[in-house]
C-alpha cells in the first residue's frame, strides 16, 4: 500500500460519515452492516467517489473462471449483457460493491439512484445487514445466477 501525500489542515477522521463495515453475511458470504444508526433517506456512502469503468462485452469475452467471475460479481450489467461498469481496478472494491440483495420476501432498505449512490430507503439500526435490489440498477449476469454481488 502507497503511503500518499498528506492532506495538511484536514479536520476530517477516516471514521467521519462512515455508517457501515464488512462482516460475514447470513444472507451470503460477506455483507455490509450499520455501525451506526442510519437516517432514512441518508446517502450511505459518502466520500465514495471512485470512478466506474464502463467495460464492453467484447473485451472481456475470453476470460474465464475466477477472473471472468469478478466481472460477474463486482459489476453493474448494461444493454442486455453488452456493457459492464466496475471499478477502475479490481483492488479498489469499496463496501459498496458487497451490499447483498435482501432474503426472498424481504424488503430491502437500501436504494440505488440513477448516479449509482445508495441511500437509506427507511432508518436502519445499529447492526443490521444493508440489502439492495440489484434489478433496480443492474441486470444479471448471463454465465450464471448470481445470489449475491460477492459471490464466489
């Protein structure tokens, strides 16, 4: 890991606006859960800014197995399959990337808005599992039925 340059008169902790942390999902392999109380309507990732790539079809049509899956996986599904937007690079997943869709007959309480940031849809407490519907801003991957966006 780079040691980068040092932001000078910052008042700002890494802690500050951050709502969420990675831990083991019962819904599915690793989830993201509320550190703190979340207010409905809340953007739950702030200073989450990292660029999508938007990835043609085409380019990664010979990958196959583990790397091929990071695209299944860590990716928002456009234009029938066509196009798939992740990040710039592989190692710069955010919690983001690791919100898991809600149990079949549970609502999720995360929304997705059309610039691909998360709010809170209602308050989540303390604890609790952050899920989303992946159909409100992704369509599924074709090679396989994915159950959660970190699937492995």
């Amino acid at each position: 890991m780079k040691n980068p340059k040092a932001q000078k008169n910052s008042k700002a902790l890494p802690h500050d606006k951050v709502y969420t942390r990675l831990k083991p999902s019962k819904i599915h392999g690793v989830g993201v859960f509320a550190i703190r109380a979340i207010p409905k309507g809340a953007s739950i990732f702030p200073g989450d800014d990292a660029q999508i790539v938007w990835v043609r079809k085409v380019k990664i049509k010979g990958l196959r197995g583990k790397i091929r899956r990071l695209y299944d996986d860590f990716s928002i599904i456009k234009n029938k399959g066509e196009t798939y937007g992740c990040p710039a690079n592989f190692n710069r997943l955010t919690v983001a990337w690791f919100l898991n869709e809600p149990n079949p007959g549970q609502n999720p309480n995360v929304g997705c808005r059309k610039d691909y940031t998360f709010y809170a849809l209602r308050k989540i407490a303390v604890g609790e599992e952050l899920t989303v519907n992946y159909s409100t801003f992704s369509e599924r991957p074709s090679t396989h039925n994915r159950t959660g966006v970190n699937s492995s």
